[in-house]
C-alpha cells in the first residue's frame, strides 16, 4: 500500500492547524512587534470556550451541525475578549517600554492562563472529553474523517476571508499602512490603536477556530494543549515570514507536512531507523527551520528585513 | 524474613505485636507521670484526679457505642488471592517418552475454604498439562500438597523452545468463585521445562 | 498556687473534651503537653503526579496513602505518634521529583516517603534517599533497573538498599503480556510503540524481546513524544504495517489519543499496554474507541481483595479524586509498612520515639527489609532487592466502557 497520500494528507491537515494559529503570531507582530507567546493559550481558551458552550448551554443531543457553529462562536467570543483584554490591560500599558518587557509579560500571561483554567475551569487538570466528528471518509487510499473536512474548509474559507478583509477593506488597508510604518500611519489619521486591537481580535478568533478543529480532531482538550501547538505555530509563522499572513499559512503547511513525512519515512532510509519515527519528528521539523533560516533569514515569504526586530 | 530479624520469639509479627501493645510499652511512661505526679501539691493532685475521672468516664461512654459494632463474618478469599505454587523439580525416570515431562509442584492454600485446582494449559498451545493422576485436586488451607503435573508435547511448530518465564494455567474454585489464573515460574522450572522441549522438538541440537 | 491549679485543670478538662471529641477524627493537632509526654507527629512523604499528566493514578497514591495514615492515627497503631501525610506533586518530571526528595528528606520529622509514580521520576529520587537514609516505598514503579541495577538481566545488583516498591516488575508485567497476546489472544504480529521514558522504553523492550521468544514477530517500533497529540503519522504507518496488535508503552495521556486517532483511521486492532494505561481515564479520553482495548495491571483486581473493601468504601465516602484502582491499595500498604517499620523501631526503643531523626530513618529502612504482614494487596513482604514478594498480575480489557479482569496470574520465580 502506497502511505505517501495518506501522509501528505496527515501533514496538511496539522499544517492547517499551525498555520490558522500562525495568523495569530504574525499579524500581532508584523503590526506592532510583539511576539505574543500567551497566543498559545489564548488557543486553548477558545478550546474551553467551546466545550463550555456544548456542555454547559446546549441541550443535550443537539445536532452537531447545530452545535459546531455555535461553540465556533462562543469559542471565538472567549478567544477574542482574552486575546483583546490582553492587548488592552497587559501589552498597551507597555508599548513604549524596552521589548524585553512585553514579551515577558507574554510569558508571565501565558502561565497565568494555563493555571487559571487548570484551577477554575471544572476537571481541566486533566483531558477533558469533546464531542468529535468522527465519521470517516475514504477517498482512494485516503481516510479522512468528518473533522479533517471541517478543519480543511475553515482553513480555507477563513484565510481568503482574511485576504479579502486586508486587501480590499478599508480597515485592512489601514492595517497594512500600520504594519508599514506606525507613526506616519497615525499621523494620516488611521486610529492605529484601533487597528492593534483588531488584529489581537483576528488572531484570537482564528486561534478559536483551530482550536474547535483540533477537540474536533482530537476527541479531548486540556489545559496544556496550547503550549506546544502554540510553539508550533509560531516556528510556522517565522518559518513563513513573520509578518506575513500567507507566509503563516504556507509555514504551517510546510512544518506539519515536513514533520509528518520525516516521522513516517526517515527510519525506512537504511541507516537512518535511530534517527526516524515520530519522536524525531521535532527535530527534522526544526533542523528545517534552522535550514530555511540559514538560506532565507527573512523567511520563506518575508519580504522585509528584519529592521526592528 | 524472620531469619534476618533480631533476637526474636517464633510467633509472628503479627501476634507479636498485639503482646508489646499491653506488655511493654506501658511501664515507661508510668514511671515519668509518677516523678512528676510525686512534685505536684496536693491539691492539684486531687483536682486533677477528679478532671481525669471525668475524661476517663467521658471518653467511656463516648467510644462504648462503637465496640459492640457488629463484627461481620470475614467473606471467604478469592480463590487466586491466597493459592500458591512452587516448583519442587522434575519427576526423574527419564526413559518416559521423549514428548512428555513430568514436574513436581507443592501447592498451597493460605486461608479460607479449600480451593480445588485443574491444571488446564502451560505456555503455548503446542503443549498440554494435566495433573496426575486426577486431572483436578483439592487443597485444604494450611496442608501443603504436593502433585505432579504432566506436560506433553502436541505440535512443536510455533513452540518457543526457551522461554524465560513458563506458566501454567489452572482454573481455582472455591465456595467464593471460579477464576482462571496462571503461574508463573522462573528459573528451574523455565530450565526443566526448556530441555524437554529441546529433547522433542529439537533433539539434534541438545 | 491556687491560679496554677485552676489552669492545670482547666488545660485537662480542655484536653479531655478535645480529645474526646476529636474522638474518631485523624489528627487532633499534636494536643497540649498533658498527660502524654511523648506525643510526637511524624510525617510521610508522598511524591506523585498530583495535576496534568498521570493525575488520575497519581491521586489515587495521594489518597491511598492518606486513608493508611488516617486508620494508623485511627487505631493508635504506633502509641504517642500522631503521622501527617505530605503529600508533593512531581507533574510526572523527574527534575520536580529531586526537587520534593530533598524537602521531603529535609523536613526533621520526616520518616519515609511513598512514591512516585513514574519510574524515570524514581531515578532522580533514589540518590536523595540513600543520602539521608530514608526509606522510599514505590506502589508503582516497574522499571527492574530500579531495584536490580543496570545490568539486572545478567547481573542483578541492588542500587540503593533504601529503595522499596510494592509493585512488581516489567519483566514479569511484559513477559506476561507477550505470553497473553500471543497465546489467548493469538496475535502474531504485533507493532511496538514507547514514549522514550524509563518505564515505557523499558516495558516496550522488554515486551518485544519476549513476544519474540514466544515466536511472535514484531514488524515494526516506533517512538513518540509526551504530549504530541497528533498521531496521524504513525497511525498511517501502523495501518500499513499489516500489524494485529499494537502494543504501546507509556502512560493514558498519550495511547488514549493514539488508540482514538487509530480507530478513526479504520484500524480495528486493538492496542495493549501497561499498567500507566490502566485509569478510568484512558476509557474516558478515548471514548468508544478503546473497546477491546487491554493493559496489565500489578497485583489482582482490588475488588476480589476481602480486606480492601473498606478501604474502597472509604475511599468513596470520602469523596476523593483520582482513580484507586490502579495503585490505591499499593500505596495504603506502602504506607503502612513504614507506619509498621516506625512502631517496630519505637518498640526497639523501650516504647519512645527516638529523638534521633537520621536514627530513626535508619532503623524504619531495616525494618522495612523485615516487612512480613498481611495488607490489603496480600503478603507485603520484601527480597533481597527491595521488590515485593506478591507477585501478581492481572489483564484487563475494556468492555463495554470498563475495564473488566480476563485473566489474572501469579509469578514464583526461583
């Protein structure tokens, strides 16, 4: 049986994953550089914001074709209000300060998060069980289930989405205009801290997102989930080209289908059986990373040099 | 266990220590209270004479409700959890055929209801053991029993010639229940039981 | 005077009715210097995973351990010493474990710890023992480095004489479980999985060795990380290996997701594991998909064991989280046989506690060597390396959303 399609398969959904929290890193940077490390956990809240929306305000037994878009949005609404309060009350306060400050700020919130959700949220200490689609599909030598499909779907439609939104929109443009050059784009009347706050709130709600396709996926969530996802996610992001949006999507697409191909194939390369399988697969996935850096410091799509990092 | 243990009766631990609870743990403390009892004024003796009567009748007719509880009959154990065997060597005429060992075993019954055993199965299917000469017995607690088991030779196919830890099936049954269980042994058993195999299923190489 | 003698007999009185009614409750707070001079609190270390990974077992080593000590305080087990649990969390990283050793060894009335969990978590603990002489009692770790040194298939060793543990060991648990899958189960090709820690690399190993000697194959191992989530890979790889069992060691975190992820896949093999699998959790994360689903597990199923009953009432009265069944009752008489070591050594010392900590570490480490009374699991009782005498295993699978016992097993080596 030929694996390589089912694995391809295997990688670009976990790419997908990266990448839509991907988004989330690089637009907070490429606007106001800041590498937001609580975004992993911002993650994880929408998780829980979710599973609280299917446990504790659905009825019992409603329909998931009911339920998914609702806890998408109760989900997206935890998400978002963190990821903004955080903006708000732990990053504005800071924004003049020397980098170092904001980012450890963002680790110091990052474990703030995680401990309140293990303390408060009711049995998260632990996996917590969340509702799956697990109806399976298979399409030649691919089985994909139903929440493969849903994750691929909202990939897509929340990355054109969000192209459409920065192009073509108003306030996408002012947003590039910000990312371009802060001060001058105040100074053409843009409400830049409007703008810093919309781009928390798009990464929030795409952490959101990937979050219900990950319980979907999944099957449970805890509190720990975004920590390495989180970290995933943001070697995607600069994989990519920090501060570039398709450059996230692509970083993640790359890392989940290089981590999967190297933990599938590499021990079959004779000589090779110590360094393969899936406990090597970080290492291959990083050692690409390190790779792309060496030959492209700016990234894979990066355009600007890194100035004012 | 006891043989490591310091200048001590035969009796068990177990009873040994419900002696040393009465006997002699008392006399120490007694001996302080009294020194110190001897310094105290009269009348604080008396005072707290009559404060300890009080806790004493106190604490008395707190815990008497709690001693006649009723003491329910300890259920009989579960067959597995108090039968053990151990290897004792093989059966020695050796002209038996070359396809069947036999295997001496003492088996015992730590407590409760007899336990009556069949030897059902050993390590693979290629090999089959039964009791001799009933292929199931009875064990009464405290009487170790000595039996032998036969274990034949079916198919050498697919047979693992040395296994590191051999085991027997047996099926227990006590007034409790029935449970399926397996023994296993290392060492000379696993020796005795791999040169048998080796004898009928590889008989060139040994 | 006559004011001495009123607070003399005020503090009696008081003393009187506080115990009296504390009468059943566990600790009456060390009490005032009354009429029992001697009244000390000694405490036992308990170092488990208490939050994230492996919590569900871990609690349940937390709890057993406290219903032990309660009942010892209880039942004036050891007259004039009131015993205090500590218990530590070690989140299952071998770095916290160190870390609580050496504060479970510095706290001056510490007499032995319980614990931990994880075997890779006992390697960095053993050392800080040994030094300050104080006697650790494991009710979970398998790995049989621990107890019979590196090298324990040619050339058994003990490491460290302080170092006990009331479970049994992988050789046997993987031993048994080739011999299982193979014979019951007749699985002949059988894809091996660890999660590179001490106790899942160990038992994997080991497992395989003996599924091949029984003449299994194994066609194919593979490695993960703790805490990946996404098996997608290796279940694409497993599916494509031909394999009819999976056998995975490690903990529930991680082969709750993979056995989930390999059943979505439409592999219906069933995986195997150990006893860091075997929680009421691995059946609730995984979910229908761990039906038919096996582990070994150390010792026979708490419920055939008479003399646990009141302990598993007593555990559910009380309403305390974690899982029991796993290694509850192996922690209550680890537990008690160091309660059992302290008195011996009180009695070895004309009925007082000696005032001596490092003396009394020494003496509850020997006595513990002499261990000999009937706990709740069975004989506890000690070899020459510091393993537990009851060696018993048992198989459970999951059926119809519980694990349910198929097969259980004794072992007398020798």
């Amino acid at each position: 049986m030929n694996t390589l399609p089912q694995q391809l398969a295997n990688g670009l959904l976990l790419g997908s994953m990266y990448g839509l929290i991907a988004i989330g890193y690089t637009m907070v940077y490429g606007i106001v550089q800041l590498i937001n490390f609580a975004h992993g956990e911002i993650f994880m809240t929408g998780a829980f914001g979710a599973l609280t929306v299917y446990f504790y305000i659905l009825p019992d037994g409603t329909a998931m074709a009911v339920a998914v878009p609702l806890m998408l949005i109760g989900g997206g609404i935890v998400a978002i209000l963190i990821a903004v309060g955080a903006e708000r009350f732990a990053y504005r306060p800071l924004r003049g300060a020397p980098r170092l400050a904001p980012l450890i700020t963002a680790i110091g919130l990052s474990l703030a998060l995680q401990e309140v959700v293990r303390n408060f949220y009711p049995d998260a200490d632990r996996a917590r069980a969340f509702p799956g689609l697990d109806t399976t599909h298979d399409i030649g030598s691919v089985t994909i289930k139903d929440a493969d499909i849903f994750l691929v779907v909202a990939a897509i439609v929340c990355m054109s989405a969000l192209a459409f939104f920065v192009r073509k929109s108003r306030t996408g443009r002012a947003m590039q205009a910000t990312a371009q050059d802060p001060d001058t784009a105040q100074l053409m009347g843009i409400d830049t801290n409007r703008i810093i706050v919309i781009a928390f709130a798009i990464g929030g709600f795409f952490a959101a997102v990937a979050a219900v396709a990950y319980g979907l996926k999944y099957g449970n969530i805890d509190y720990r989930m975004g920590f390495l996802m989180g970290l995933k996610a943001f070697t995607a992001a600069v994989l990519g080209g920090i501060g570039n949006i398709y450059g996230a999507m692509l970083g993640g697409l790359v890392l989940g289908v290089a981590e999967t191909l190297a933990s599938a194939y590499i021990d079959g390369i004779p000589g090779m059986q110590q360094l393969g399988g899936q406990g090597w697969s970080d290492v291959w996935a990083f050692a690409l990373l390190i790779l792309v850096l060496l030959l492209r410091p700016q990234g894979l799509l990066g355009e600007r040099v890194a100035d004012r990092a | 266990m006891t043989g490591t243990g310091p200048v001590e009766p035969v009796n068990s631990s177990e009873t040994g220590e419900s002696h040393d609870v009465i006997g002699v743990d008392s006399p120490r403390p007694t001996d302080r209270l009294r020194e110190r009892w001897s310094a105290l004024p009269p009348r604080t003796r008396t005072a707290a004479l009559l404060a300890l009567l009080t806790a004493a009748v106190a604490t008395g007719v707190l815990l008497a409700p709690h001693h006649h509880r009723t003491e329910r009959p300890e259920p009989a154990p579960w067959p597995a959890n108090v039968t053990a065997w151990h290897y004792l060597g093989p059966v020695s005429p050796p002209n038996s055929p070359a396809f069947a060992g036999r295997f001496r075993f003492a088996v015992t019954v730590g407590k409760g209801p007899p336990v009556t055993l069949e030897v059902t199965g050993a390590s693979s299917p290629g090999l089959r053991a039964r009791a001799l000469p009933e292929p199931d017995f009875t064990v009464r607690p405290g009487t170790p029993r000595r039996i032998t088991v036969q274990i034949s030779v079916s198919h050498c196919s697919g047979l693992p010639l040395n296994a590191d830890l051999p085991f027997l099936d047996v099926t227990l049954r006590n007034t409790r229940a029935i449970q399926r269980h397996s023994f296993i042994f290392g060492g000379a058993f696993s020796r005795d039981l791999s040169e048998l195999l080796h004898a009928a299923c590889a008989p060139t190489s040994s | 005077m006559r004011r001495s003698m009123v607070i003399l007999t005020s503090v009696l009185a008081t003393g009187a009715l506080t115990l009296t009614a504390c009468g059943s409750r566990d600790d009456n707070g060390g009490g005032d210097s009354g009429d029992n001079g001697d009244s000390k609190t000694l405490t036992i270390g308990v170092d488990a995973p208490l939050s994230g990974e492996n919590s569900t077992t871990g609690l349940g080593i937390q709890y057993g351990a406290q219903i032990a000590v309660d009942d010892a305080n209880k039942n004036k087990l050891v007259p004039g010493v009131t015993f205090k649990l500590k218990a530590l969390d070690d989140k299952a990283q071998p770095a916290t474990g160190q870390s609580n050793a050496t504060s479970i060894t510095g706290d001056k009335t510490a007499v032995g710890a319980v614990g931990p969990l994880n075997s890779g978590v006992a390697q960095t603990m053993q050392q800080v023992f040994a030094s300050a002489n104080m006697v650790q009692i494991s009710p979970a770790n398998t790995n049989p480095e621990l107890t019979q040194g590196k090298n324990w298939q040619t050339d058994k060793k003990r490491p460290y004489k302080t170092y006990f543990r009331t479970a049994t060991t992988d050789e046997l648990q993987g031993s048994f479980a080739a011999g299982y899958a193979y014979n019951k189960l007749k699985k002949k090709k059988v894809f091996v999985v660890d999660d590179k820690q001490t106790y899942g690399a160990g038992l994997a190993k080991i497992f395989a060795e003996q599924f091949k000697k029984v003449g299994g194959k194994v066609v194919q191992t593979d490695h993960v990380n703790t805490g990946t989530k996404d098996f997608g890979s290796l279940v694409t790889k497993i599916k494509n290996s031909g394999a009819d069992l999976l056998y995975y060691g490690g903990q529930y975190d991680e082969s709750a997701l993979i056995t989930k992820q390999l059943k979505d896949a439409g592999v219906k093999i069933p995986l195997f594991g150990g006893d860091g699998m075997f929680a009421s959790t691995y059946i609730e994360a995984a979910g229908a998909s761990s039906e038919g689903d096996l582990v070994t597990a150390i010792g026979v199923p708490a419920d055939t064991l008479p003399a646990a009953k009141t302990f598993i009432e007593t555990y559910k009265a009380k309403g305390y989280k974690g899982d029991y069944g796993a290694y509850g009752a192996y922690a209550y008489d680890a537990t008690t046989a160091i309660i059992k070591a302290v008195k011996a050594a009180v009695d070895a010392n004309d009925g007082k506690v000696p005032s001596d900590i490092n003396a009394l570490r020494s003496t509850v480490v020997d006595e513990v060597q002499k261990s000999d009374f009937e706990g709740l699991t069975g004989k506890v009782a000690f070899d020459q390396y510091g393993d537990t005498t009851n060696k018993q295993l048992t198989v459970y699978q999951v059926e119809k959303g519980e694990w349910k016992a198929v097969e259980t097993g004794t072992a007398e080596l020798n």
